[in-house]
C-alpha cells in the first residue's frame, strides 16, 4: 500500500493566501476618536530593529526596579535577614519557567510571547486566559516601578504621588509610540548607569555589614522564607517581556533566548548581593516596610552623597521597568487582535513608527490607573498571574513535544525534560500557595474574564488548530487536527530563519511523493514511480521505467545506508522534477541492499543540467543532517515529508 500526493499550485497559493488573511487584514471601518482617529494603519506586521543588547537591556532593566528599590523593605518583615534566600530561591524558581520559554520563543518567535506559546499548543481559549492576565502582570509590574518612581519623585517636588504617576505613564506611553527602536537605545542607557551605581554599591557595602544584623535569621521560620519567595517572585517577571518583543528582534531564535539566560543570571546575583548588604547594614528596625531600602543602605553607608547615588540609580531603574513594560505588555493585545480574538483595532500598526499605536495607548491607560491600588495588594496580585503564567510555558513545552508536531523546531531546548517543567510547575503551585487567598482569588477572577472574552467573542471569529489535538488524537485515533498548525510554523521558520525560496524549494512543494508501507522490488518501484511520473507529466510511462533501470544497472544509485538518487535525462526542454518516495519497510534494490527507505528521482531535459547537478547538491546537503532520518521517520504524512525537504538544512543562492 502506498499513498502519494501531488499538489495543485493554484489551489495550494489561495488556500495559503486565505489561511494568513486573518493575520493580515485590518478593517478600514475600525477608528477611533479623538487623537486616534489621525493615527494611520498599515497592515499587522511589526519591523525587526532590536539586537542581542537591545534585549538584554530590556528584560535586565525591567526586572531591576522596584523589586530591588521599594520591595526588600516590605519583604524583610515578612522574613527577616531570610529575605536573601526567598530572593535567590525565587530566581532558581523562576528558571524552569524561564527555560521554558526561552525554548519556545526560539521556536515561534512572535508578538505575544507566551500567548502565542499558549495558543498554539492548549488552544484559543487558554490562550486568550493567559494573553489577558499576563498582559495584566506586565502592566501591574509597571504600575509598582512607576509607583517607586513617583514615590522618589515626591520627596523632591510637593505633588501627589498619584499625579506624578500618571504624568510618568503618559511620557513612556509617548516613547513607545514612537517606536520600539528609540524605546530600546532609552533602555541600553539607563541599564548602564543602573548596573555600574549598583556595583558601586555592592563594593562599598560589604565592609559595612555588621554580622549582629543577621540575628534571628529566620524570624518566621522557613514558611516565612518561602511564602516571601512568593511575594518577590515579581521580581523577575520582566524576563516575560523579552519574549513578548520576540518578533521585533534580529535573529531572534539567538538573540531572545540568549538575552533571557544572561539578564536572569545577572539579575539573581545583584538581588541577592544588595539584599544581603542592605539587610546587613540596616537592620530590622530601619529595614522593616522601608519603601526606600536601598537609598537608606547608601545613606548609611556613604552618607548623604551615597544616598543621592542611589537614588539616581532607582529612578534609572524605575524608568527602565516602566518603558519596557508598556513596551512588552502592548504586544499581548496586539497579539490577540491579530487571532482576531480581541477586536481589530487593537492590531493596528502605525504606518510611520511601525508600533502596535492603540495597544500601547490602551496599555498606558490600564497602567494610570492600576497607580491607585494599594501597593501589597498589587504586588501579590502581580506575583500570582506570573506564577501562572510561568507555569502555562512548562506546560506548552510538554504539549508541544508529545504531541509530534514536526514543524515544532526550537534552535534552543531546555535541558533535562520532562523534569525540569514538572518540577517547575509543583514549585509554582507551592508559591501560589503561599502568596494567599487575597491574590489568588483575584487571578481566578481574571482567568474567568479570559474565559468569558474567548466565549462571548474569539470563538464565534477565530478557530485556530492546537498542538493538544494532536494529542487527543493520537489516544483516540480520531481525525481532529488538520495541517494548519503544520502549515503556520513552517511559515515561522521560514520568517525566523530568513528563508527565501528558491527554485528548489517551488519544485519540492509541486514533486510527487509516494509513501510506501510494504516491502516491494526495486523493479515493481520504478513501475510505480513511472506511471505516477506519467499521469503528473503527461510523458509516456514506459519510457520513464526504461531510463530508470538501464540508469539503475550502469551504476548502483545508493549514496548512503538506507537512500538512493536515481537521476535520469529525458526527452525534451525546459523540465525538471522530483519524486520523493519513503518506504517503510525498504525497497529491496539487491539481496546486499533490501532497506533502502528514502529515494529521491529526480528527472530533467538535458538543458537543465546545471539545475540538476544544484538539486543533487541540495538533496545531498539535507540527508546528511543528522535530524534528517529522524525527522524523515517521523512523518505522519506525505505533506510532513514534503516539509522535511523544505526545511532541510542547505546553502540556498
């Protein structure tokens, strides 16, 4: 038995051009008011303008903020000198779930980060859940640095610290619009400064500390310690953000998943030093719900002088936060509008700046007004949709390799799976656990809302395949997945990778394949092959079947164990083909070589030589990959093994 396949161009162009037009296509009838309505709109595709430094400096800077400068002092009366360890044991935490994504994001990289993940492998309404409260994690995380910034702001000048929080959102909400380029030359500047007054710290901090300061360790016990874990575990939600950029960065599959390692290992370190040093030097009795920590550290250390420094280095910090949080979470909305989950509008791109323009005003907004809740609830609350979110990343990792989907090609893989995500996801659940029922029942509430927004308006507009069909499909033997997802990611790579078609990848997705299960004779296989030649050609059977043996008795057509190149000449001009067959259980080409399980014919009029000497070098170059066979095995179908072809890796000209 065999099945083969053999794709009509026209049909295969429309069906392509309709499935992306959901993508593409911004309604002309969706405007705004106001200032809106001047914005003009180009279609949803954001430009790639940031590089490796550009994305360290961002998720760096948006992860020191005030997570160092407002919290340790909150997070000291809950643990003590303790502290130090709920913040190293948070970032540790948080690994799994940065792993995670740093391996999905080398895979997909596109606006949305983990709700792009999310979606394509649970499905349009867990995706919808988690767009929507990780969106509201970035914009809470947000709110807390633009709350410390406006909190430093109002010791110098006598506004409310609200105003002054609101005047801030409103400047960063400007720059983003700008662009994401301009936002990104503002973070790489004030993470330097950032990083060099903190060192600077550091240094003249640990001859400071006083031992006596560290009695009793551990006030609360170790609950204290890991419940605080949960509290600063916001800490490092700013590594979310980097992946939510991913489709702005250069070469991507690189630059995120590498940014995300560095900035977390810095990150970790500076945490856990300055804590240790401000808890040292301060004390209970002056640390304990400080909103200033780190200045009333340098204030002891460096007196007044210090003080200032330090100050600078939180506002740096505070900026940092807010300008890459509305920077990341803009990109959720965006995201969603463009599955046509949330309303088109949101998916509008400005034709100058080429920013997301309404998701970044709507963003700003939402973050004006989380300004006025009260700062532990918003942290708490912040904390627990992260944890969740991190825990939907190790879940989509786990989805997305059982469930075989070919085109799932991530350049980067977290190490040690499965383990790494499922004891990622128990440490998550224990943190949940230990933030209270205040912040959870807030982020059930939120969960709910997701669930109400796909129901009452994604799922009447979109319907998107996920990697969970596969699955379910697998255990019941069901058809429930078609190739739409197979399809999507194979444009992602091609997009990720740069790739331009060429010649050979046109003739690949026009060839012929046969997928052979049962052992035949070489002999009965060229018949075969030459008859499907022929119904696809229009060139006479016999013919076909005739060069293919006398080629096959000249010199034998294997190249390597198990795969064999039968090249033929044929009468006339201006053609070339190829046929791609895989048999499973071998075709028997000599009692010596009976497996030969990939061969490839390909066949081309004499004024295509140069042509086919390129064809045969490419087909060369892909076999001998080492996923190759894997890869070649694995298909599930003739369209999966056409695909092995097409992003077999070879030189392209």
């Amino acid at each position: 038995m065999y099945h083969n396949s053999n794709r009509d161009n026209n049909n295969r162009l429309s069906y392509r051009e309709g499935f992306f037009q959901q993508f593409s296509a911004v309604q002309s009838r969706s405007k705004t008011r106001g200032i809106l309505s001047t914005i003009r709109i180009k279609a949803m595709k954001l430009q790639r303008k940031l590089g490796l430094l550009d994305v360290y400096s961002i998720a760096t800077g948006a992860m020191i903020s005030s997570g160092l400068f407002v919290l340790p002092g909150l997070a000291h009366a809950y643990a003590g000198p303790g502290v130090v360890i709920s913040y190293f044991l948070a970032g540790i935490i948080a690994l799994p779930g940065l792993l995670s994504q740093a391996e999905l994001v080398s895979a997909m990289p596109k606006a949305g980060g983990t709700y792009f993940y999310v979606t394509r492998s649970m499905g349009p309404a867990a995706g919808t859940v988690d767009g929507i409260i990780t969106w509201v994690s970035l914009t809470l995380k947000s709110s807390f640095a633009i709350i410390g910034m406006a909190a430093f702001a109002s010791t110098l000048v006598s506004v409310d610290m609200r105003i002054t929080g609101v005047i801030l959102c409103i400047l960063f909400t400007g720059v983003n619009i700008i662009g994401v380029k301009e936002a990104g030359k503002v973070q790489i500047a004030f993470v330097s400064v950032l990083l060099l007054l903190i060192a600077f710290y550091i240094l003249k901090g640990i001859p400071a500390i006083e031992g006596q300061r560290f009695m009793p360790f551990l006030p609360n016990g170790w609950y204290g310690v890991f419940s605080t874990a949960g509290l600063v575990f916001i800490s490092y939600g700013g590594v979310l953000k980097v992946a939510s950029i991913a489709e702005e960065t250069r070469n991507p599959a690189f630059n995120v998943p590498r940014a995300m390692l560095l900035s977390i290992g810095t990150v970790i370190l500076i945490y856990s030093l300055a804590v240790f040093i401000t808890s040292g030097v301060l004390g209970a009795e002056r640390l304990d719900h400080s909103l200033t920590p780190i200045t009333d550290g340098a204030f002891a250390i460096m007196g007044k002088k210090g003080a200032i420094l330090m100050s600078i280095a939180a506002v740096a910090a505070f900026i940092s936060t807010a300008n890459a949080g509305i920077m990341a979470a803009s990109r959720y909305p965006f995201a969603l509008a463009r599955d046509r989950l949330l309303p088109d509008i949101f998916g509008s791109v400005h034709a100058r700046f080429g920013t997301p323009v309404v998701s970044v005003v709507m963003t700003g907004a939402v973050i004006a007004i989380m300004i006025f809740l009260k700062l532990d609830m918003l942290v708490k609350m912040a904390s627990t949709v992260l944890i969740l979110t991190f825990t939907f990343s190790c879940l989509s990792v786990i989805i997305m390799r059982e469930s075989g989907v070919q085109n799932y090609q991530p350049k980067f893989t977290a190490p040690l799976y499965p383990w790494i995500q499922i004891v990622g996801i128990g440490c998550f659940s224990f943190l949940i656990y230990g933030i209270g029922r205040e912040a959870f029942t807030a982020a059930i509430f939120l969960v709910i809302g997701g669930l109400f927004t796909y129901w009452f308006y994604g799922r009447i507009r979109t319907s998107k395949e996920f990697a969970l069909l596969h699955i379910i499909q697998r255990i019941t033997a069901k058809e429930l997945a078609t190739r739409d997802l197979e399809v999507e990611l194979l444009e992602i790579i091609r997009e990720r990778d740069e790739i331009v078609k060429d010649r050979f990848d046109e003739i690949i997705e026009n060839g012929l394949v046969l997928d052979i299960e049962d052992q035949m004779p070489v002999a009965d296989f060229f018949r075969l092959a030459s008859e499907k030649i022929a119904e696809m050609t229009g060139l006479d059977a016999s013919r076909i079947e005739q060069l293919l043996n006398e080629r096959e008795r000249e010199t034998s057509t294997i190249i390597a164990p198990g795969i064999a190149i039968p090249h033929i000449i044929i009468e006339g001009e201006n053609t070339f083909f190829i046929l791609m067959a895989r048999a499973s259980k071998g075709i028997v080409f000599s009692e010596k070589f009976d497996d030969i399980s990939t061969i490839f014919i390909l066949a081309g009029t004499r004024d295509e030589r140069n042509f086919h000497l390129r064809a045969l070098s490419a087909i060369a170059q892909i076999i001998h990959d080492h996923k190759f066979r894997k890869r070649w095995k694995a298909a599930r179908s003739p369209e999966d093994i056409r695909e092995v072809i097409l992003l077999g890796k070879r030189s392209r000209r």
